[in-house]
C-alpha cells in the first residue's frame, strides 16, 4: 500500500513538472512572439512614417529653401503668360516652324506649372506671387498687356515676326531664372527642372532668332 502511494505521488509529481514545462514553454513562445510583434510594429510605423512623409527630392520641409519657392512662384507665371501667347497663335500664325515652336511650348510648360503647383502646396507656399519684387515686366521677360494686344492683333508673317521677338525676350528671362536656381537651389526636382528649362529655352531661343533672320 505504502509502495502504490509513493508510485502515485511520484507519477503526479511528473504530471505537474511535465505541465509546468509546456506552460513554461508557452509563455516563453508567447514573450517571444511579443517581441517580434513589437518589432514588427515597430517597423511597420516606420514604414508608414517614410511613406507619409514627402520623398526626399519631392517637397519635404528639408528638402527646399527660398531659391525653390521663389523659381516656382515666378516660372507658374512666366509658363501661363508663354502658354497665352502660344494660344495666339492659332488662327495667326503662318510659318510652320513658329506653329512647331508653339506645339513644344504646350508640351512642355502646361506639365511644367501642374508640377510647380504642387511643390508649393507641398511645402506649404503660396502660388500667387502678385505683390513679390520682380515680376515687374523688366528682365524676367514678361510681357506688359500693351504687348499682348500688340500681339493679339496681329496676323500673318506679321504675327510670327513679333512672336519670335517677344518670345524670345520671354525665353531669355526664364533662362535667367533657371540659372539662378541651378545655383542656388536646394531641391533636386526644382533643380533638374531648371535645367531641362535651360537646355530647353536656349533651342528654342536659336530656333527662334533664325526665323526672325529669314522673315
């Protein structure tokens, strides 16, 4: 009797120890898999924080200074004025290659303002830019709205003459504008933009000049 109890004690003893290891090894796997879930966590809101947060060359609070929000504040402008005399053209122009010069300011510069708007709503700055020195008509190459319906009302080889003119004076100040940025700028988007308006404008402003030249 003395022997079947000691055996039942011992064969119980063996039950706790046999359970408290499977619930030792449970909290071990649960502490474990706590900190694998708070590591993946962890990374996940990092993740969420990196995609929330403006790309680096995009518009984050870092990543532009005051050359930036003024080449996009002034170019908005300067692009809409060119798209406006390029409007002209239609029904006026009569050279073919003024009408090509046209098609490749449409093409370039309308993308080019939906772009420059969108920086400054990300980093946070107007985009009218009416009472800032500078857009006085002077050597940013604006035109004045007497020039404008000089232009308007023109027609034919007379048209394409004053067109080619004006444009490139309108080409000149943006160049000039680009390349304050290419030096100054902080942005790399707004930076290679400026470029692309540099390379871009000074074809264009050679195109032009020999137009005017056998016109």
């Amino acid at each position: 009797m003395t022997s079947f109890i000691r055996a039942l004690r011992h064969s119980s003893s063996r039950r706790i120890a046999a359970v408290g290891a499977v619930t030792a090894g449970a909290l071990l796997l649960t502490a474990c898999g706590g900190d694998d879930m708070s590591d993946m966590d962890h990374g996940s809101g990092s993740s969420s924080a990196s995609e929330a947060a403006p790309a680096g060359n995009g518009a984050g609070a870092a990543s532009f200074n005051d050359t930036d929000v003024a080449f996009a504040q002034m170019m908005i402008p300067h692009h809409e004025q060119a798209l406006e005399m390029a409007q002209l053209a239609d029904g006026r122009a009569s050279d073919t290659e003024i009408k090509d010069i046209v098609g490749k300011i449409e093409k370039a510069q309308d993308p080019e303002i939906t772009t420059m708007k969108g920086w400054l709503g990300s980093w946070k700055q107007p985009t009218a830019v009416d009472s800032m020195p500078g857009m006085n008509h002077g050597g940013d190459g604006m035109m004045s709205d007497t020039d404008m319906k000089d232009l308007k009302a023109m027609k034919g080889t007379e048209f394409d003459k004053m067109f080619a003119q004006m444009m490139i004076d309108h080409h000149n100040g943006a160049i000039t504008m680009a390349k304050d940025e290419r030096k100054k700028g902080k942005n790399s988007d707004a930076v290679k933009m400026a470029g692309d308006i540099v390379k871009g404008q000074s074809a264009e402003v050679k195109q032009l000049q020999s137009i005017l030249d056998r016109l």
